[in-house]
C-alpha cells in the first residue's frame, strides 16, 4: 500500500471550490458541516485548500466564466483517485441561471451544470442543501476513493 492509500485510511481531506453560486451552499458546506453540531473533523474529514492533498473536491454554484479555467486546472491537480461532488442545484442544473444558459450548456458568461465542466460522481440538489445531504453526497464519493489499489 502506498503512503497516499495508507494517509487515507486515516483522514479524507475536502477541497471546496464556490464557483458562481450566491454563497448559500457555501455557508452550508463550510460553516455548518464544520460547525460544532455537525464537526466532521471527528471523523477525520478535514478541510484543504490545497488541490495536491485534496482526495475530494466539492463545486458549489454554476461555473462563472472566470472560474471555468481555474475549475479545471483545480480538478487536474488533484491526484488520482478522486471524486467530484457536485452541491446545490446551481452546481446540479443550473437552478435560477436556467434562463441565462438554457436547459443545459453554457454561454459567454455562466456555464452550468458543474459537469459541462468537469466530471462529476456525486450530485446533491437542493437550494442550499441539507449539511445533512452534503456529508451523504461525500460519503457516497469515498468508495471510489478508498478502494483504489
Ligand atoms: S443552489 Fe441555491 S443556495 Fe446554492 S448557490 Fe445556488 S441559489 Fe445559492
């Protein structure tokens, strides 16, 4: 087994990229999932902000422009294996950006879904979602993860 499996058998680390959203998922996703109520940390599920140490990366929001490169280059300089969860509708279907890009796609400004993107493994709508959903969507992420040879 080699030390990236080994170091994750012991913690997960989470990346979180806010890609164009209206920053209710974030508060969600950071400030509750974190929170002392929920407190992943006793799990060993930890926040990064490093790509290279990240094992899963969660996308809230569509993809503004701006962030499509930035997402990409992200995605990329995660090792392998990874996953991808994709949190509130925004980062799901497009949600209230619909009529900007259309049932699915991208225009010059805002691209959504978060796959048309990069891949995604995990979906979670919701509009925010439930931190209760967001921790089941990085749970689902992690088989993929941890029983890579
Ligand atoms: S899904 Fe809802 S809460 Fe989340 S970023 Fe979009 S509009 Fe905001």
């Amino acid at each position: 087994m080699n030390l990236k499996a080994t170091s994750r058998k012991n913690a997960i680390h989470v990346m979180v990229a806010y890609t164009g959203g209206c920053n209710g998922c974030d508060i969600e996703i950071v400030n509750a999932v974190l929170s002392p109520r929920y407190d992943v940390e006793q799990y060993r599920v930890l926040l990064t902000w490093n790509p290279r140490e990240a094992d899963v990366l969660i996308v809230s929001g569509v993809v503004a422009w701006q962030m499509v490169e930035p997402l990409k280059k992200i995605y990329e300089s995660i090792p392998e294996p990874k996953g991808v969860v994709a949190v509130g509708a925004c980062a799901v279907n497009g949600n209230v950006y619909k009529n900007l890009v259309g049932d699915i796609g991208q225009n010059e400004e805002i691209w959504a879904p978060v796959d048309t993107v990069i891949p995604v493994d995990v979906k979670v709508p919701g509009c925010a979602p439930r931190p209760e959903d967001v921790i089941a969507g990085v749970v689902k992420a992690l088989p993929k993860i941890l029983e890579a040879p």
